[in-house]
C-alpha cells in the first residue's frame, strides 16, 4: 500500500535533498526483498529504517551505498542519478551490523585505514591528526593503540562509527549499530549518536528493529513492512496519525477493535464492531463501505469514571506503573482492552479495583478507523 493520506515522502520543505530513492526495488532471484521504494533525505536529518527482520531495512541501506544495484528505480545522490556508480566513489558511509573491523589492528589503525588508502597518498601527519581528532569525537581520546580484540562491545563500537565518520560523508549509513550492546550501553550510545549528528551535521540513517530506538533518536521514520513502505512521518505523526492497525501497533501500544465500516460521510465515520455495535470514530478518506477496518485507541486516550457518559466495563486487573496505573478492562462487545490512568487522575479519585464495574470513554477524535492490514 502507498502512503494514503498522510504521505510524507518528501523531505521537510526549506532544506536541502541529499539522497532520493524514486521507485527502487530490488529482487534476488524471486524473492523481493524491497518493492517500490520512494523517499527524499533532506541535508541534517536525522531518519530511521524501521520494520521486523527480514522487512528488507540492510538492502535498503546497501542501494544507498552503493553495494547492491536496484533491479527497478532510481538512486539520486546530490542530484545526480547514481545507480552504477561504485559505493567508495559515493559520499556516504556505512556501519555495519557486524562492524568488521580488523581485529588485530589497533584502533588508530582501524579508523585511518581508509584514508592510508587513498591515491594519491594523503601525508602521514595529516592522516594522523585527523585520526586523533576522530577518535575525540567518539570519546575514545587515548584508547588509539588499544588492539580491537582488548575493546569491550561499546568501544569497538565507537571504532566502527569513527572509521565512517573520519571521511566526513554526506550521508552515514547505521545497520542496526547497537545490537551488539546492551541495554544500559545502548541507551547511552543513542545520546551519543544524536549529539554526535548534531554537532557533525551529517545527515543519519539508521536501520533499527526497535521502536523505542526509532522514536526516540529520529526526526523522521521510515516504518517497513514486507519490503515495502506503510508510511513515513515524524515519531508524533506515527504516533497520532498511523494510516493503519501495522503502523499502530509498531509504534507505541493500541486497542483495536474489529469491524465494517458502514458509513464514512461525516467528520466521523461508523463501524459496526463484532457485526453488532456501531461505534463512531475519526476516519481517513480511502476507506469504503463494506471494507474491514477496527477501530484504534490509545490506552492513555481512555477514562475510567463513576459517572456521567460512557460504556460499561467490568475492571480485570490493575497494574501499578508509576506515572500510570494500567487497568485490563472488559466490555462484553468489544472484549478485553487497556486503560492506562495518569497519575492525577488517580489521585483525584479513589482507584478502581478488579471486580468494579465502571464507566470507560474517550474523545472521538482520539478513535481512529484505519485499513485492518
Ligand atoms: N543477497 C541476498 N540474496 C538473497 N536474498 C536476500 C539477500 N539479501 C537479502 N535477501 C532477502 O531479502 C529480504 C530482506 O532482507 P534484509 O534487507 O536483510 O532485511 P532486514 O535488514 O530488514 O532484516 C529477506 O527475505 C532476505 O532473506
Ligand atoms: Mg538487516
């Protein structure tokens, strides 16, 4: 499916285009591995691939690279159309998911490796001096004669980033550059990486099959499915305004209710939910009569109250958060789904029990009807 409604293939307005795919798809043998691409990278952005394994994110990220050559499409750096051209004569660099770094080397020779190949040959003292300077923007000032093999995960990682970063590409290229890490290290290297990009204005692009990774480090995100592109926006817009149940429940955690849209006139529309209640809810213009569609709304979109309007509930369970109390609710139409109570609201009323019967609503427009694929 395109974009629908909300296609943001364009780059924000006003800045500069880096890089363009216009139609890429790439076949090894039968299997697609991405179909159709369109996108633009404007100069400083900082955007994210994200999908599940095998969605097609590193074949992606290797077309813009240059190593893989599309089968259908076109690649444009800088303005110019460089589907054959060769990735070393392209400027943009990339990490790897496995950085392939060269074990024995030290570090300094892992990051200048790249410039002591160049012909003709750059003076020794150059290529020193910017080694050193490259390895103070990683944080790794005084580590430059430590051999890979004695580097912990988080250091060769920074290594790796160095080697791309040291040739002041246009574009860096990221695949997945945290796996390797874990959890308390990744936080601190997705600060890094943002600050880095800030203070290099280098335009990102990074593969990730995390979400929280994605909307948190991204000015836009690139979110895939199959091969294909669902939609594009900024982490809000994916979040507020997802063009489907996919792009719902990749970004942050929705209900959803199953049902046929019978009528899509009005500002609202109307789903009849499990053929038999008809519930109202905002709706995109692509939708048709008949089609099967559901309902999303966001947990924190919902309220529990004593009175006044609303739908019946039986409480479930509740879940102390913190900042929010989450309660598994049950109606006996649209069956179990979350409420998630900040913690005024908490405050300001006594907290429901599992057993209480309640009152749940939520603002139309918080509902969304959006295509069931
Ligand atoms: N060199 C290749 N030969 C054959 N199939 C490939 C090759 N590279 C990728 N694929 C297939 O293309 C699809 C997308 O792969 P990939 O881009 O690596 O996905 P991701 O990075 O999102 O996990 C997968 O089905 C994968 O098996
Ligand atoms: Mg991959």
């Amino acid at each position: 499916m395109g974009n629908g409604d909300y296609a943001q293939d364009a780059a924000p307005k006003g800045r500069k285009v880096v890089a363009e795919l216009r139609g890429v798809s790439k076949y090894f043998g039968e299997v697609c591995a991405v179909s159709d691409l369109s996108l633009s990278i404007s100069e400083g952005e900082f955007l994210s691939f994200l999908g599940p394994s095998g969605c097609g994110k590193t074949t992606a990220l290797r077309i813009l690279a240059g190593f893989e050559v599309p089968t259908e499409g076109v690649v444009i750096l800088d303005g110019d159309i460089v589907n054959s051209l060769e990735a070393h004569h392209r400027p943009v660099n990339m990490v790897f998911q496995q950085y392939a770094l060269f074990p024995h080397m030290t570090a300094a020779q892992n990051i200048g490796y790249g410039l002591r190949q160049r012909r003709p040959r750059l003076p020794r003292a150059e290529i020193a001096d910017k080694v050193y300077k490259t390895l103070d923007v990683v944080r790794l000032g005084g580590y430059e004669h430590r051999r890979i093999w004695e580097m912990s995960g988080g250091q060769q990682q920074r290594v790796a980033l160095a080697r791309a970063i040291i040739n002041e590409p246009k574009l860096l290229l990221l695949d997945e550059p945290m796996a390797a890490l874990d959890r308390k290290l990744r936080k601190e290297m997705q600060i890094e990486l943002q600050d880095l990009q800030r203070q290099l204005g280098i335009t990102f692009v990074l593969v990730t099959h995390d979400q929280e990774e994605a909307l948190s480090m991204s000015d836009r995100i690139c979110i895939m499915r199959e091969g294909c592109i669902m939609q594009i926006g900024s982490p809000q817009e994916l979040y507020d305004r997802p063009n489907s149940r996919y792009v719902a429940g990749f970004v942050g955690t929705s209900n959803f209710f199953d049902g046929i849209l019978t009528d899509n006139k009005g500002v609202l529309g109307t789903v009849r939910v499990n053929n038999e209640m008809p519930m109202q809810a905002s709706h995109g213009s692509d939708l048709a009569i008949g089609q099967d569609v559901c309902i999303s709304i966001r947990p924190e979109q919902m309220k529990l109250h004593r009175q006044g309007e609303g739908l019946w509930v039986k409480v479930l369970n509740r879940i102390f958060l913190g900042e929010h109390t989450e309660y598994l609710i049950n109606h006996e139409t649209l069956g179990d789904f979350l409420v998630l109570s900040p913690r005024q609201a908490e405050m300001a009323e006594s907290p429901f029990n599992p057993g209480d019967r309640a009152l749940v609503s939520w603002e139309p427009s918080a509902a969304l009807i959006l295509d069931n694929k």
